[in-house]
C-alpha cells in the first residue's frame, strides 16, 4: 500500500477533524466535545482513519475497475498537485483547506463505481459522509439523555455544517455532471470545485497512448453493452465534452459554412461551454491535447473502431 497516498489520507483526515471539531462546538450546544490530546480518542480518530483508509483502497481494487481504480486516484491526487501548484506558491486562498477538500474529494469521489448504476456520485458523497459522521461520533459525546434517533440526526446535521465536509460532497456530486458543473464553478467563481473537476479529467489531455489506454479500459467496464451501443452512446458522451464547433462530423464532409451554422444553431439551443477545462491551467496544459484526443475518438468510434480493441496499446 502507497506509503505517500497513506500519508496525503493522514493529513487530510486530521483536518477534517479540527474542522469536525470547531464545528461540533459551534453548533450544536448538546454534543461536548472530546479533547483530542486524550490519549484514547486520539486512538479512537486514528483507528477509524485507519478503517476507512482499508475500506476506500479496496474499494478501488475491485475487479470490474479497469480505469477507475487506485491508479486513477493517484492520477488525480498528481493533477491536483499541478493545479494547485500556483495557489501554493502565492498562499492565495486557505490552502490548508483547498488541498484537504480537494484530497478527500479524490479518494472519494469514484468509491462507489457500478458501471450499471446512474448513482455513483451521489452514493459516494454518501459514504464520505457516513465516514464523516463516524468521526463526529468518535470526537464528541452525547448528552445521556437523547434518544438514539435524535443522536443520529444530531451528528449527521453537525457532519454537514462543517465546511470542509460540504465542499467535498459538493466536488464529489459536480463530478457527475462534469461540464455543467465546470461552467457553473466558473461563473460562480467556485476555484476549489473548477480545480477538482479539472484533475478529474484530466486524463483527456494526455498524450494519444496514454489516452487510448484510458478509452481501452472504459470499454472494459462497459464490456456487457454490444458493441455498436456502445460507440453510438460513447461517441454522443465525448461531444458533449468538446466545445460547439469542435466536435467532427460523422462522414468529414461538412464545410467551414456548415459547421459554422450547426455551432450557431446548437448555442442557440444551450449554453455553449469554450473549454473542456475550467481553470486556466488546466486550459494551458491539456486543452488541445483533449480536443484532439476526443475528436480523435469519436471519428473512431463513428467507424466502429475502439482504441486498442484489435491492438494493444503501447506502453
């Protein structure tokens, strides 16, 4: 088990404590709050950090993942060290803050992954919070005299007054829905959202063979939709992702003029995004490679051609 992601988990969670913890005093009158020099709730926190650490790793390493694993964690957890990289530097925002929600939001926001389920998101964000209230638990004590049903909607109203707990709910829930989300971060000017959703895909503007590895291994999560159901609705995903004017069309025969029209007829019908990316970093670094990555694959898959289906993909 990665001693560094252990350590980056660490971190974070401990945080996410002080934060429980000023939360728990702030408001709610009938949870007191344990100290944390308590040599037994110190254990208490750190063997729950330790449960919940066990329990997301093998998550992540359940056999119908073939992209969104482990690896995918650590991808995501390098590209929000590059994001954050600037705001590091010039210690613009709570960094402390931005880096512990951005990190929980990484290790959390694919644990639950069922290929057939529309609800992946969501029940993530639920069991981030079920780990949050778990910790609320060991950092505070009840009066005696609550029911066990009031305790439980005690803590888990607690749980989602911290801040730091609903920003990463929040992350984990845009993911679902990456390029509204991004557009809204954006003019909302919610950085800490803009800059997950980013690291998120940012696998889109990698080099070609590390992007068809990644198309390779998302067809291996899909392998029980037959295969022109799947390049059809795959294909209709990946446009959606590309700015309006950017996405090809299925014979390469349209004209400039065309084009031209069909963009102003489809930003007359939505709200046309400019960018794949939110951030002006993520732009920077990945957004030409993603436009051509994703144009690339969707002339394939208009073709019936899947990355790497007939060929390994090289190293």
């Amino acid at each position: 088990m990665p001693a560094s992601l252990q350590d980056r988990w660490d971190s974070s969670v401990q945080h996410l404590v002080v934060d429980l913890t000023q939360s728990v005093q702030r408001e709610n009158k009938q949870l007191s709050v344990h100290s944390q020099l308590d040599p037994t709730v110190s254990d208490a926190i750190s063997a729950t950090s330790e449960k919940w650490f066990n329990k997301v790793f093998m998550l992540y390493h359940e056999p119908h993942r073939a992209y969104h694993n482990w690896t995918h964690v650590e991808d995501v957890l390098a590209s929000l060290d590059f994001l954050l990289k600037e705001r590091i530097q010039q210690q613009m925002g709570c960094i402390q803050r931005d880096v512990t929600i951005t990190t929980l939001a990484a290790f959390f926001h694919d644990v639950i992954y069922n290929p057939k389920s529309s609800t992946n998101e969501r029940d993530s964000a639920d069991l981030f919070l079920e780990f949050v209230a778990e910790l609320v638990v060991v950092i505070s004590s009840s009066s005696a005299s609550e029911t066990e049903a009031h305790k439980s909607s005690t803590i888990a109203a607690t749980a989602m007054k911290s801040e730091i707990t609903s920003a990463v709910a929040e992350c984990i829930i845009a993911s679902a829905t990456h390029i509204a989300s991004a557009m809204q971060a954006k003019r909302s000017n919610n950085q800490i959202v803009a800059i997950f959703l980013d690291a998120d895909i940012s696998i889109l503007g990698k080099c070609s063979n590390v992007y068809d590895r990644y198309a390779s291994s998302i067809r291996k999560e899909y392998i029980f939709v037959e295969k022109n159901v799947y390049c059809e609705k795959r294909a209709e995903i990946l446009e959606s992702f590309l700015p309006v004017g950017c996405a090809p069309d299925a014979n390469g025969t349209e004209n400039a003029q065309e084009r031209e029209t069909k963009a102003s007829s489809q930003s007359k019908s939505r709200k046309a995004h400019q960018f794949i990316f939110a951030t002006e970093d993520g732009q920077s670094e990945w957004e030409d490679n993603a436009r051509r990555n994703l144009r690339r694959e969707v002339e394939m898959l208009q073709r019936g051609v899947i990355p790497c289906e007939e060929v390994n993909c090289p190293v």
